[in-house]
C-alpha cells in the first residue's frame, strides 16, 4: 500500500492544493499506473520509457508512490490482461481498479500528429468512476519527453513540485529485515488470539499489515510458504471457535462483535491467499529477468466492518416480529422442557401430520429426544444466525409472512443454530413448524 497526503486526494480530485500550504497529515490511497498506451506510429519501447519517466516524475516531485505497469502484470491472469491492459476508457481503467483494489489510475496515451508526439494523461478516480484531471503535452522530438514529464505531471496533479529530495517520508516502510519464521509465527498467533477473543480491537489491522509486509520482505519462497503455513494451520480451528462465540451470544451486540472480529479474520485470509499468487511470480520475474519482485505490498490493507443489519432492507418490520414471537418460543421450549405435549401442539396453527415439520407430535418427539441427549434448548438473539442466514430469515418473511426464530441447541462441548417457523393468525403469533 502506497502513502499519499490528504491533501494529494485534492489534488487527485482536481482541487487546486495552496502551493505555501505546510504538508498535511498522511492517509493511505493506493495509486496504479497500469501504462501509458501507444498509437500506431510510435517507436517500439517508447510507452515503456514515458512510464517509468511518469513514475519517477510522481515520486521524486510530488511524493507519490504508485504501482507500476510490471507489478500490474504480476497481479493478473493472462486473461485479465488480454482484456484489461491495453485500453485506455474509463469503463475499462474502472474494472481494472477493482480488480487491483486501487484508489486511484494514473494513465495515458502517446500518438502523433503531423510531426509532434502528443503525450496525454489523465487521473480516474476508481471509486465514482470518472475522470478527475487531464493534461497534454506535445513535443517535436521524444528526446525532449525527458524535460516535459515533470512540468506535465505536475500539470495533471494541479501542484507545484514540492518534494525533490527524499521521499521517505511519505513511503509506509516495509521492515528493514524479515521476521525470522519463529518470531513471525508467535506474532501470527497473537493475531490470531485476538481475533479470537473479544471485544474486537483496531489494533488487529495493523497487525495484519505488518505481518502482511513481513511477508513481502521476506527472502525466500520456502521460509514464505512457512510463515503463512503459522496462519493455515490454525485457520480451521480460529474459524470454528468465531462461529461457536457467535451461536453463544447472549444478544445482538455480542454477536455483532463476533461478526467483526470475522470479517477481520476473514481480510487477513483473503490477504494471504492474494500473495500467495503474487509473491511466486514476483520471483519469477526477477529470475527471467522481466521484472521486479514484489517491493510491498500491492493491496490496501483497512479496517473491515461488516454490515449492520439495519442496513439489510427489512430488517426493522422482522426484528420488530421477532420480538412480538419471541415469548412464544420461549413458551414452547419450556413446554417441551416439561413433556407437555397437548400444551405444545396448542400452540400450533395449520398442523399437518402429513409433514414432519408441519406436525406437533413429531416435532415435539425430535425436541425431545434432544433434551434426552443432554442439550439444553434456548432462543438466542438474531445476529447469532449470521449474516447470510439472517438475510435469508428477513428475505422469507417479506415473500410469506413466515417468521424463522432461532434457537439453540447447548452442551457444555457443543452448540448449534436451528430455526423454528412461526406465523401470524391475524390476532397473534402462533407456531407453524421447523
């Protein structure tokens, strides 16, 4: 990930920047330069030396560190390149920034008109999909590219150079020296503890970056794949104890929490299995010759915050249900509690004894026999279904009117999720079915 100034994100949006304004705080954008494209006519090897005067351009005067055409290449399959690198419209440039997770594309052409060579750049903002800022030069000669790339990236940036020294400054360093395999995996576990324990931390995500960057710095494929094995090897058992906290929860809040916490853990694999394609082929690259291993790290690392259900279209009128039904489910479980089978089947509307799930006595039976096996049984708060499933409960409710409340299923080494049907007779809340 690439540090960039707040106020550069101005300038990236074509607000002017006050060329005696002091520096501002930094922010993390990523910034992509995928290649500057040329028409017919251009001599062979021009795009590429107009890139790599673009990128020195940006880093030198203005302090911006952007990914470059190579890196770009090591990041996609064959077939995303055929179809992504080489054109230069904002639809196209906006898929290729998702793809590349980038803020920002900093791209251009090259032609010729007549006897000039015309340069033009321009700046996507990947977010709203637009173009922010455009400029051109053009030039008699391409020996004079050298002198004009400046004055023209500064043009496009809407800026006066300001940094022509060292640039460090503005760079999010990787470590000097990797972590040795032992010490990285003792910091993987302390990741992967706290993930695993609530309540959520933000400290979580600059953990995840800076293993993330040790991994990049790190020499060797060999001792690569050991230090990501710290986190693999752990993930199964890490993914298990987040869901059992979840169906545990004893309210939303909780729950929420867990989803959190997830979602963070969920960043960190995704992570993983990104370098895992581009680090082999960083190397790969140095080998033949074609390129540069990977320097840091080509995604943004933030902080990742699962949607709240209120967000879910909805979910207010299905909460709002749910608690209305809740005293009824919490009747049913302690009749079934207390083996009373004509008070349970009382509370049922339409039963079917053609269908087991439609039919007191067997659903009663099926209860039964897990209270005999030692469960205990107890409603639990929405949010402990997850996501998808909840979205799923809130979807069927809004096409039938049918209300699936959650129930669990506890023991002291197991718990897990179930769902109970009810609906509405037009004067309450009755049972329905599994």
């Amino acid at each position: 990930m690439r540090s960039i100034t707040i106020g550069l994100l101005g300038l990236l949006a074509a607000h002017a920047l006050a060329q005696t304004a002091p520096p501002p705080p930094q922010k993390d954008w990523k910034i992509v330069v995928p290649g500057i494209i040329a028409y017919p006519g251009i001599p062979s090897g021009t795009a590429e030396v107009l890139n790599d005067l673009l990128l020195e351009a940006m880093l030198s005067r203005h302090g911006i560190r952007a990914v470059g055409p190579s890196d770009v290449r090591s990041l996609l399959a064959a077939e995303q390149q055929a179809q992504l690198l080489g054109c230069s419209d904002e639809g196209c440039m906006t898929r290729l920034a998702g793809i590349l997770g980038a803020d920002f594309l900093v791209g251009g052409t090259i032609g010729k008109l007549d006897n000039l060579f015309v340069l033009n750049l321009q700046i996507i903002d990947a977010r709203e999909g637009k173009v922010t800022s455009r400029a051109s030069e053009s030039f008699s000669s391409l020996a004079e590219a050298p002198a004009r790339v400046g004055p023209l990236t500064d043009r496009l940036l809407n800026a006066q150079p300001r940094y022509r020294a060292s640039t460090a400054a503005f760079a999010r360093a990787l470590p000097t020296k990797a972590m040795e395999t032992g010490e990285f995996c003792k910091r993987m576990q302390e990741y992967l503890d706290g993930a695993s324990r609530a309540p959520y931390a933000g400290a979580l995500v600059e953990l995840r970056r800076t293993l993330l960057s040790d991994l990049v710095a790190t020499q060797y494929q060999m001792v690569f794949d050991q230090k990501r094995s710290c986190f693999w090897s752990s993930h199964g058992r890490t993914q298990g104890l987040l869901r059992l906290q979840r169906y545990r929860a004893g309210d939303d809040e909780a729950a929420f929490d867990v989803w959190r916490r997830a979602k963070e853990f969920d960043a960190m694999a995704e992570s993983l299995t990104l370098l895992a394609e581009a680090y082999p082929r960083g190397l790969e690259m140095e080998k033949n010759g074609t390129g540069r291993r990977l320097e840091e790290l080509p995604f943004a690392v933030r902080e990742e915050v699962p949607e709240r259900p209120e967000q879910i279209p909805g979910y207010a009128p299905y909460r709002q249900a749910y608690l209305e039904a809740l005293p009824l489910l919490k009747q049913a479980l302690s009749l079934v509690e207390r083996d009373d089978s004509k008070a349970f089947a009382a509370l049922f509307s339409h039963a079917d004894p053609r269908r087991a799930n439609r039919d007191p006595p067997s659903i009663m039976e099926n209860l039964r026999h897990t209270r005999k096996t030692g469960f205990a049984l107890e409603p639990c708060p929405p949010l402990a279904m997850g996501w998808s499933d909840l979205a799923s409960a809130i979807e069927r409710f809004q096409k039938t009117k049918e209300l699936g409340l959650c129930y669990r299923k506890v023991r002291s080494d197991y718990v897990s999720i179930e769902r109970i049907l009810f609906v509405h007779d037009g004067k309450a809340w009755r049972l329905l079915g599994t």
